[in-house]
C-alpha cells in the first residue's frame, strides 16, 4: 500500500537540515577540547620515562621527545608553559622549537632563544646553556641565567657571566634565517598564498625559502656550480617562482609550492652579474647580465635564450632596471665597471634588443632604478664621482643633475620609490654613501630633502616601506612622542603656506627608510623629519641586502629582511617600539682589552674600530668615559698608576704613545715611535712605575710612566722578542719576555737587570707566542703560550724558583681550543688559573698548577680578548663584553658593591669643597635642558669671551666629582648623573617686568660680568 507523505512533511525535513548546521558548529569547541585531552594525554606519556619525581630531566628525553614536544603541547594547548621551561630550551631541537613558535605571543625566554639561534642550532646542551645563561644578562634577566647555571640533577656551572654587555642585540629580532655556510649576499622577499617568505643565498650553492614570521625552512634548492650570484622573484597569476643564477652563467626558475625545478637555461658563458624577473604576455621572462659582456633575454616558458647586446668593455657590473609603460618594455643596463673609464647606461627594447639611447657618464655607475609609476617613467642613475642624473626612461631626455657638487663615494647606493599625493605619485630617490650617510631627494626638483647620518661604516643597501601608523602624527602617543616631534610639526605647519611642499610632507609622513651597513647594523629612519627610528642589531657581519614586506591592509605587522656576512638572516618587526639598556655600546669588533685594579677601582678599556677609548668600571659594567684617541685604530692598551692617578697608555701608528688620565682623559705625555708598538705592560712601583713596550720588529723600550723619559738598561735593548708581561714577586717588580726560540727571561724592574732563565733557548723548541703574569696566594707565575707547526701548548713556570707547574698540550684535546687566539693566567680564591680563547666562541679554564678541573666557557659570538683581575675574567667577544666570575664569588659581588658604595656615603667628607662654580653650574643646567651636548656645543651656548679651554676644564671637574658622565647615543656628548641633576637648575631665568630676559650673568675671560659686553643669550 502506497502512502502519501503528510502535507508540510517536505519543509520539515529543511527544518531539520537547517538545524544540523549550528547543531554541527556547537560541537566543534567538543572536538577540540576532545583532540587537546589527547594530545596532553600523549604529551604526559611521553614525558613519563624521562620525569625524576615531580621534575621533567629534559636531558633523560628521548630524540623523539625532543624534537616533537613542541608540536604536540602546542596540540594540548601548553606551549607557552613549554617555552617557558629553561631547560627545554637547552637540550629541545632548535627547528621543531621554532616551526611551532612562530605565531607564540611574546616570551622572554624565545627573546632570549632568538637572539643567538644560529648557534643553537649547531651548539651542543653544554653550548646552548652557557650561551643561554649570556644572553638571559644581555637581556637583563640575571634570574634566568642563574637558572640555566643550576641545572637539575647536574652540578653547578663553576664560572658564571655577571655582566655583559648588549649592544648587539635587539628586542624587534622575530626570527633567524639559518642554514648557509659561507656569507650570504642576495636576498629576495615575497608572498606565497598570502604567506610572507624570504629566498637567501650566498656562496655555499644553495638557496633556502623561509617561512619569514617563523623562520622555518620551506625549501632547500641546490646544484648552483660556485656559488648564487643572483637571485628573483616573481609572483605570477598561478605560479609564485624564484629564479636564481650561478657563476657558470645557468639560470633556473624554481617553484615556491612545490619545491621542484621547473626549468634550467644555459644563458650566460661565466658568473651573472645581474638578474630581473619580466612579466612578457603571459609568459615568464628574465633579463640579465654577466662578466661575459652580454646583456640576455630568457624565456622560460619556451626554454630559450638570446643576446640582446654586447658590451666593447667587457663585463657588465650588473646595474639593470625595466619599464614596461608606454608602449614595449624597455632594459635600462649600465655599462663600464672600472672607475677610471667612463661609463654609460643604454635603453634596450624588449625582447627585440634595439637599441633605443645610450646615454654617457665621466665614470661609472654606481646605481641605477627607473620608476613606471609616473609620467613620463623616469630612470635614476648615480656615478663613482659622486653625482647622478635623472631622465626620461622613454627617449634619454634628461631631467636634471643630481648632487652637483658631489664627492666620490657620496652616492654608493640608489633606491629609487614613489609616494602618493593628490595628483598623482611623486618619484623620490634614496641614495647611500660609503661614509656611512643616506640622502633623500626630491626627483622633480632634484633637491635634497634629508641627510641622515648614524651609520658608521659604508651603507651597503637599501629599502624602503610605508607605514601606515606614521600617517597618524602623534594618534599613537607612543609613535608622537618618539617620531614625531614639536620640529616636525613646525614643519608640517610652515609647509601648509606651500600646497606643494605641503602635500609632499604629507605623503611624507608614513615612509620609512631602511639602510644596512658593513657596521653589522639596519637602521630604520622617518622620511618626514630625516630622523633614526631604531637600530637593529644581531648580525656579526656586514650586512648585504635588506628588503621589507608591504603590510597587509587588515593587519599591523611591519617586518623587514636582511642577509649578512655572518651566514645568517634576520626578520625584524619594524613595528616594535621596545625599550633596550645597552650599556657601553661599541659600534665594531673590540679589538684590544686591558684590566687592572687602580686606587682600589677595578677598570677595564677597550678599544674598537671607532677610535674612541672606553674606560668601564669592571665590577657593574657601568661606561666611565669614552675618548677619541686618533684617527688610526689603537694596535695595544694597557692601565697603570701614577701619583697623579690612574692612567691610560695606547700605542696607535698616527699616535705612537699616548699615557693620559683616566679620569680626566688629560693627555701626560705623547711620543712618536718610528715602528709600531703591538704590545705594552706597566710594572714598576708607585713611585717609579714603567711602561715596557714592544714594537713590530721585536725591540722592546722601558718608558717613565709619569714622564715618557726612555730608561736604559738590558731589557730596553732586547731585540726578537715576541711577547712581554710585567708584575711583583712580593715586593720585587719584575718583567717577563719571551722569544721565538722558547727561551723565557725574567728581568728586574725599574733597573733592567736579568734575573733568571724561566726557560732556556733550544733549537727545536716552538716559539713563544704571549706570556702572562700573575701573584696570588699560591705564589707568583708565569704562563706562556707556546706555539710551533705540530704543537700548542700552555706552560705555567713559578716565577720565583723556576720550576714548571704544569703544560697543557692544547693540540691533544679538541681542535678548536688547539687553535686558541688568546690566552690569560689570573689568580682566582686560592689559586692561580690560565684561560684560552678564540677562533671560535668557546673559553677554557683550569688550574694553572695541576693543569686539571677544566672548564668551558661558551659565548654567542667569536672569543677576541680576555683578561684576569681581581678574581674576574673579562671577556671581549663580537661586539660584547662580558665578565665572569667563580659561582662561589659571583653572588657576593653586589653586595660588595653596594657595601663599598654605603662605605663611601657614610664616610668622612670629602675635602674637596662641594660648591660649584658659575660656569660649573651654567654646564650642568644646559645638560639638564638637553642632554648630550659636547665641549663645542656647549662653548657655542656661552659667551664668547669663555674659551674652550675653561669649558673642557670644567667637564673634566664634573666627571670626577661624579656629576656628568660620557655617553655615546649618536656621537660624543655628556648626560648627568643623579649628583649632578640634583644640583642643575633650569636654564632659562624668569623675565624682567619688561618682559626681556636679562643676559647672564657669567664672568668671562676680559674679567668682568659678561652682562656689559656683546654675548650670546643661552638659548
């Protein structure tokens, strides 16, 4: 029998569809939390085997556990407790870590993690704990290091980082780029399926495709024949690629989805020099040139390639730029590489290869852009001599001349972008010198808006993004108080009476412009004021290339690119506006270091490529001063004590000596020295101390500290020696000096005279390389390094009866330490110690009489000095400097500290009057007003008649009493201290019932109140 549904039975059916969809989304928060019990569940039995109690011994997990823990709590929903575990960051794989923690909200334990990752991939658990532990101080969280030195189930770490510097890292670092082997110089950034992605490569043939938020490697392409000399990338409208060039002159197109190589061309006959993706129809094209001379144009998609254009000069430096509007796209090339020859650029139609202009230059090009944005396209190009020329990409009509009056190396680098304005885009030019400036300019008018300058080497590339919080002139109070000043608003408001000048700022206002340099530094920088927004720092190389990503219009993340000489890249957040304590900052390598214990103050001085010295108190790091000391860099440094306090002596070859004050920086004496000197210790005693110095040609001098005279006697003659050390044998002071024969002497100070023979000459014997000396509780010693073509070796010989403690054959126990840059022996507690350092990132301690209980140091960069004091090892590494201490020393040290600094505020009064002179005061309320005036701001601001002389003369004043101090934000200047800020008082004194501000009152040079003679208001 046959029914009919009932009437309505149909739209109840729809009824019931329709409601199994919210039924079905009600359920999915179920299956969540149904998949993160499982997950946590499996995490728990994972983590069983490897628990002792209720502590999880990370160094007891399995490979398995180690490498996937991160994916299965981020499944459970515990990732960020996961990352927070220290000890899971020292013994977890690096790349599961970061694959799953890239869109983790901020931590400071991946700051921290970040920030020396491309060791931590390499790096062993012992490794990654003691850079770990460097890294947590830099980060200013000493609680996390004293973590990492305390691992559970282990015994503690014997020595232990107290302070370090930090000027080399930074907090916007979101991921690094790691992988390569050799330095990495090509870089390029794009999307794939709105995902932001970064290509690097280098010299080691490979190019790796990272995923930039996380840093996670998506692809790894190899078979480039020496080396990727190039690289592209092209976003097309089913295909994204990257095409990539070799020193054999292949091409290959690479896709972005799948990994697989898409197409190989043979284009070039030797290295391509430069590379450009082309869109022609729809097929994807690339012109390019090489040191063959020829300019190519290839298309993939029909597997062809062909000569558009020979250069008569030869290889073409690889200067290349396309317009692809009005009509045919046209190759703009630069022709001549050497800089005595002329040069020129020509304009190539594509594909054809006519020829269209060429269009000459006095030499040759440096840079080379064209913009299609607007009308007609314009093309850019800058020279060796320091100018450059702007003209119509179309037809080679030029424009006009760009920096007229230029100077060679002035325009290095080019940039060229355009910003949006009513009426259309405006072109602007971006250009970078080898002396570390970066202009801006005004295409259309060819004149120059902006000259930054903060780089303090060459700026090797640069880019540029827009950034849309900028626009918003101060709606951020953040962004208005640190961009946007009262200056700036001065000038949107004068700009306002000119409506091109106007609109011009306005479009002005959310660009910025991005430079890297070979000072190891990106620096970010408003286009509107020509003011630095940050610096990023991190790399340990020059850095090559950087790039930025166009942000999203529904998202606020800003992140730029960049590639170094360190094997490394970089993903920053150009968006973050974290504050960083840095402390003394050194813009270069710390080339020489020296520490010693003064008047009961233990100082340290370093030196780096800036020329400037920097006097730091070793116990807290805190900078004292910082002094140019010449304009060649300073080869030895070394500290001693005179009646007249504490000195400095370096050798420099413009200089020669140089011994000056540390307090004051006043110069005691100066004396030329017909051959360098690379080495120098002071010795003597207080009332005679001495300087021994050690030239190039292995003669040494004996030098007066107080006075420079030369001293004679045997040890001033000495001729081959290669290292010399000075110290005490109980109240004896005494010299060390050691030749290439191994032969070791020990001579008598102030006098000259031979003492002993520590050890004798041979024949056979490895030449010593550096002596080190040290008086401790265990007697006086003597290290020395001996070095030869099989052999390295550490021998430590008691200085007062000549007897050998101990030798450590470095050769016989890593090769690492076999090939130690630097050594130090220091007497620490009870005992004397000896440390070895460099090439690499490790330092070794142990006991200088048993050669026994060693230890290893590690740091995040490579190891280039080290020195004992006051049971301290101060360490220069990179860029850093770090002291460290004995754990059983280390906790106790600030409490020393801050007893000694209680001892001297209860202590009797100073006799020294405390008041203040008038120039005194005047000095201290300018700094209040701004700080970071140096001497010749500061004279400027007085009158006339206070020479400089009285001004430097009062800074010095000032230093000693504690109430200023040298910083180096930008260049040399002065800030107060809290002494000093509490005695300024603001500059400006109240106005007259006229309304006038009376002049100050300050007495001048003529002798009399400056308030009858013609001055300069303090303004």
């Amino acid at each position: 029998m046959t029914t009919t549904p009932p009437a309505g039975s149909e739209s109840a059916d729809d009824d019931s569809g329709a409601a199994q969809e919210p039924q079905a989304a009600d359920h999915a928060p179920a299956r969540t939390a149904t998949r993160s019990r499982t997950a946590r569940r499996v995490l728990d039995l994972l983590t069983a085997q490897a628990r002792d109690g209720d502590t999880l011994r990370w160094d007891k997990a399995t490979p398995y556990l180690l490498r996937h823990a991160a994916e299965h709590a981020a499944d459970a929903g515990s990732l960020p407790a996961l990352l927070d575990d220290l000890e899971f960051l020292v013994h977890g794989d690096p790349r599961g870590i970061l694959a799953t923690a890239g869109g983790t909200e901020h931590r400071t334990s991946l700051t921290i993690y970040r920030t020396s990752l491309p060791r931590h991939i390499t790096a062993s658990a012992p490794e990654r704990r003691h850079i770990l532990a460097v890294d947590a101080v830099r980060h200013q969280r000493p609680d996390l290091s004293n973590q990492l030195y305390e691992p559970p189930g282990e015994g503690a770490v014997p020595w232990r980082c107290v302070w370090s510097t930090a000027a080399n890292i930074s907090p916007s670092l979101r991921a690094s780029l790691s992988g390569h082997r050799r330095p990495v110089h090509h870089l390029t950034v794009g999307t794939v399926d709105d995902e932001p992605v970064a290509a690097t490569a280098g010299h080691d043939e490979s190019v790796r495709l990272f995923h930039a938020a996380t840093g996670t490697l998506l692809h790894s392409w190899g078979g480039h024949t020496g080396g990727v000399t190039a690289l592209a990338f092209h976003n097309g409208h089913e295909h994204v690629d990257v095409i990539t060039a070799d020193t054999v002159g292949r091409l290959r197109r690479w896709d972005t989805h799948t990994g697989r190589l898409r197409a190989v061309i043979d284009a070039h006959h030797g290295p391509v020099t430069g590379l450009q993706a082309v869109r022609h129809g729809d097929r994807l094209c690339a012109l390019s040139t090489g040191q063959d001379g020829t300019v190519r144009w290839t298309d993939f998609d029909q597997h062809r390639t062909r000569c558009l254009f020979t250069s008569p000069q030869g290889a073409l430096p690889g200067l290349l730029a396309v317009s692809g509007r009005p009509g045919p796209s046209v190759g703009l090339v630069a022709v001549g590489c050497h800089p005595a020859e002329p040069g020129y650029a020509v304009a190539i139609d594509l594909p054809d290869g006519h020829v269209r202009y060429r269009l000459p230059f006095t030499t040759n090009l440096t840079g080379l852009d064209c913009l299609d944005t607007v009308d007609p396209p314009t093309a850019v190009a800058t020279a060796a001599d320091g100018t450059g020329r702007i003209w119509d990409a179309t037809n080679g009509e030029v424009f006009d001349e760009l920096n007229g009056n230029g100077r060679p190396g002035d325009l290095e680098v080019l940039h060229l972008m355009s910003v949006d304005r009513p009426g259309g885009a405006h072109p602007l030019a971006v250009t970078g010198g080898s002396d570390g400036s970066i202009r801006i300019w005004d295409v259309d008018t060819a004149r120059q808006l902006h000259r930054m300058d903060g780089h303090h080497a060459g700026v090797l590339a640069l880019g540029t993004v827009h950034d849309p919080h900028l626009e918003q002139r101060g709606a951020d109070s953040e962004v208005g108080e640190n961009i946007l000043d009262q200056n700036d608003l001065r000038l949107l408001t004068r700009a306002a009476a000119d409506h091109r000048g106007f609109q011009r700022r306005n479009a002005l206002a959310g660009l910025v412009v991005l430079s890297a340099s070979a000072d190891e530094t990106v620096r970010s920088w408003h286009a509107l004021g020509g003011k630095e927004i940050r610096t990023y720092t991190g790399h340990t190389g020059a850095v090559r290339r950087v790039a930025a990503f166009e942000p999203a219009a529904d998202s606020d993340q800003l992140w730029a690119v960049s590639c170094s000489d360190d094997a490394t890249g970089r993903v920053w957040d150009l968006a973050d506006r974290t504050g960083h304590v840095t402390g003394a900052a050194h813009p270069g390598r710390i080339d020489t270091l020296a520490t010693a214990t003064l008047h009961g103050r233990t100082l340290t001085v370093t030196t780096c490529r800036d020329h400037r010295l920097r006097v730091l108190n070793t116990r807290t790091g805190r900078l004292l001063s910082a002094r140019i000391t010449g304009d060649s860099p300073v080869r030895a440094v070394t500290l001693g004590a005179t009646r007249q306090g504490p000195v400095c002596a370096t050798a420099s070859p413009d200089k020669g000596l140089v011994v000056r004050l540390v307090e004051t920086g006043a110069v005691l004496w100066q004396r030329e020295t017909d051959v360098p000197v690379v080495a120098m210790h002071v010795g003597g005693s207080m009332r005679q101390p001495v300087l021994l110095s050690l030239d190039d040609n292995g003669h040494t001098s004996m030098w007066e500290l107080a006075t420079g005279r030369l001293r004679t006697g045997p040890l001033g003659r000495q001729e081959e020696v290669t290292a010399i050390a000075a110290g005490r044998i109980r109240d004896t002071p005494v010299a060390v000096t050691g030749h290439p024969t191994g032969e070791i002497l020990l001579w008598n100070l102030p006098s000259g005279t031979l003492r002993r023979t520590l050890c004798p000459a041979r024949s056979s014997a490895p030449g010593v390389r550096a002596v080190s000396f040290a008086a401790g509780p265990s007697g006086p010693r003597v290290a020395s390094q001996h070095r030869g073509l099989d052999h390295h070796s550490i021998r430590v010989t008691d200085a007062d009866t000549g007897r050998v403690r101990s030798i450590v054959h470095l050769d016989a126990d890593d090769q690492q330490a076999s090939t130690a840059a630097v050594f130090g022996l220091g007497s620490v507690q009870e005992s004397a110690v000896v440390a070895v350092g460099g090439p690499g990132n490790a330092v070794y301690v142990w006991d200088a009489d048993t050669g026994a209980s060693r230890t290893a140091l590690w740091l995040p960069d490579t190891v280039h000095e080290l020195a004992f004091d006051d049971n301290l090892l101060t360490v220069a590494y990179g860029r850093e400097l770090a002291v460290f201490a004995p754990a059983a020393l280390r906790d106790v040290l600030g409490e020393e500290d801050a007893t000694g600094s209680a001892q001297k505020q209860s202590g009797p009064p100073s006799r020294r009057s405390p008041s203040k002179s008038l120039l005194q005061m005047t000095l201290l309320s300018l700094l209040l007003e701004w700080e970071g005036h140096n001497v010749t701001s500061l004279t400027a601001l007085l009158c006339r008649h206070v020479p400089m002389r009285a001004v430097r003369a009062a800074v010095r004043t000032l230093i000693r009493d504690g109430m200023i101090l040298p910083t180096t934000r930008d260049a040399l200047g002065y800030a107060l201290e809290p002494k000093g800020r509490a005695l300024a008082r603001p500059v400006r004194p109240p106005k007259t019932v006229t309304g006038n501000t009376p002049p100050l009152k300050l007495r001048g040079w003529h002798g009399r109140p400056c308030g009858f003679c013609t001055h300069r208001r303090i303004r």
